[in-house]
C-alpha cells in the first residue's frame, strides 16, 4: 500500500459563524496528483492556509507524512513547499537573492549552485539582477515555482500554479512541475480553475462547494458519473445544480 503524504480528518474552519471549511476529509498517496477544484470562495485556498499551518482548525486533525504538524515542523517543513499565485517573495530582492536566501535558510551547503541551476531550469537567468517587485505576473509566479523546488519537496501545494501564465508558459510549467515530482515519487495537492489542465494532470478530484467535499474520483469517473464529455462541463453541471440549493 502506497505510504501516506498527507491525511486530513474531519478539517473545519469558521469565520464569525461562517463556515469556510465544513468537515472535510481526504488522503493523498506518495506519487498522486490530487486536484481540489470548486467556484470562488469554495474554501481551497483556506485549506491550503490549514496545511501550511498558516490557519488553526476550529475543529479536524491534519497529517503530513503520517505526523503531526505542531510535533513535526522542522522535519515537515523540510520535505513540504508552497507556490502560488498571491504570495509572493519580497520585491526587493532580486530572483538571484531570494533562490539564494532560500537555500541559505534550508542549510543546503551547495546553496548557490542550487539556486543557480533554478534560476536557469525555470527561465529566470535574464531577470537574475532585477528586482522581484518589477517581473511580470508570469515572472513572479515562475520564481514562486522555482522556490518551491529548493528542497527537492516530497508534498508540494500549488494554489493555482498557472494563473498567470500564458498557454503555452502554463503547459510547459505543468509538464516541469509533474517530471520534478514524479522523479521524487512525490505528492501534490493542485488547485485551479483550468478543467482542461486538471483533467490532464490529476490522479483523482476533490470537488469542493461551500466547504464542503460533494463528489471525487478520477477525471474519467467523473464526467461517467455525470454524463459529461469534459471536466469543465462537470464542474459547469455541479457548481449550477448546488447553487440552487
């Protein structure tokens, strides 16, 4: 049996009486690729807050390499990266100080020579001097990415990793993103909007609404299940049919 990445248990999280996460529960396996998809305000990106410690449950217990986070940190923290979209590195540092920082403060002996060989993988060379404030929306994603893989991650959390990003940048990064992890037997949660990228990359859904879980399984279950040709028609059909309720 696959080696636990990641378990959340009965996860719920309340904002003066408003419920953001409502007892979700699920499991992420050593290798998979698990999209947690849902409309705008579904509650994907506090849940990712939960994991990444940023957030405390109200109620719900979170696993990470089948240990507890508050225990664990150090150890958790060292196998576990974050990229995203609205989180950006400082401004004013260029992408050649940030990847640098970053691989000081994991204690990687061959810091500058990781970085460096980042810098290049994702694209970043000619913008090495510059300051990260003045990149492109694109740029800065890109440098999110590629901090993300300073410390070789066995769980990586992407928050729509490829909002920024233009078509053909998005399929490159995606194909990147998949090679890298799938070379560690790593495990990633994904959030987007992009059906056609989340029925290409995922191992199975979450299709999350009003915090809550309301269907899962692998793309091809899905559009069985609901007799659509496309994920996109799916999650159209499930965001319409749970709106009138």
């Amino acid at each position: 049996m696959a080696e636990s990445m990641l378990r959340v248990e009965n996860l719920t999280k309340k904002y003066n009486g408003f419920t953001a996460v409502d007892h979700v529960s699920f499991e992420i396996k050593k290798g998979e690729v698990v999209g947690l998809v849902g409309p705008n305000g579904a509650g994907k990106t506090t849940i990712i807050h939960i994991l990444l410690s940023l957030l405390n449950p109200d109620e719900g217990q979170v696993k990470i390499f089948g240990k507890n986070f508050a225990k664990n940190e150090d150890e958790i923290l060292s196998k576990l990266n974050f990229a995203g979209p609205y989180s950006s590195l400082p401004y004013n540092l260029t992408p050649e100080e940030n990847l640098l920082i970053f691989s000081l403060l994991y204690g990687f002996k061959d810091a500058k020579a990781r970085s460096e060989a980042l810098l290049e993988e994702f694209q970043l060379t000619k913008f090495r001097k510059r300051k990260s404030g003045s990149l492109s929306s694109g740029e800065q994603m890109r440098l999110s990415l590629a901090k993300a893989f300073l410390n070789n991650p066995k769980l990586l959390l992407l928050d729509e990793p490829t909002a920024f990003l233009d078509p053909s940048a998005a399929k490159e990064m995606r194909e990147r993103i998949c090679q890298k992890m799938k070379e560690t037997n790593g495990a990633i949660l994904w959030t987007s909007h992009n059906m056609k990228e989340i029925e290409k990359i995922c191992d199975r859904i979450l299709f999350l609404f009003k915090g809550k879980i309301i269907t899962q399984g692998t793309p091809r279950e899905l559009m069985e299940k609901f007799n659509k040709p496309d994920l996109e028609e799916v999650f159209i059909h499930l965001a319409g049919q749970n709106n009138k309720i």
